[in-house]
C-alpha cells in the first residue's frame, strides 16, 4: 500500500435504502468505500489467480508436480 495521501474524488450513486444502512454504522463514508473497494479488489485478484490455477494444462500440473518432488529431494539431502 501507498504512503501516498494524494484521493481522488469520485462521484457513487448508491441505492438509498442502503446508503441509509450505512449511515448507521459509519460518519467517515471515504474510509468505509475504501475499505470496501480494497476488498473487492483483493477478491478480483483472488479470483482470477484460481482461475489461473484452474485452468493450468495438465502438461503444466506436471511439470509442476516433477519439479515440486525434485526440489523435495533436494532439500531433503541437503537437510
């Protein structure tokens, strides 16, 4: 996260029922949206790295597992 203090101000329309919800549990709405915002962003990286994930060939996934079990090995000589 940024040291920087430098916002950007933007305009959200909100449902007003909601909006209402929210009044009730904060008075600092630009640190509540941030917050908010901050936990969607993380959920989309989260995403789409499990989609990645899901998606690797099955060529890769062994790859992976050979090289996993080498650096095993290794180590475990090492140790």
């Amino acid at each position: 996260m940024s040291n920087s203090t430098q916002k950007r101000e933007v305009l959200v329309a909100l449902d007003a029922e909601f909006a209402d919800k929210i009044d009730q549990l904060t008075d600092n709405w630009t640190e509540a949206l941030e917050q908010a915002l901050r936990l969607w962003y993380a959920k989309q990286i989260e995403d789409k790295l499990r989609k990645f994930y899901q998606n690797r060939s099955q060529e890769d996934i062994e790859f992976e597992e050979e090289w996993a079990t080498l650096a095993q090995e290794q180590m475990e000589e090492i140790l």
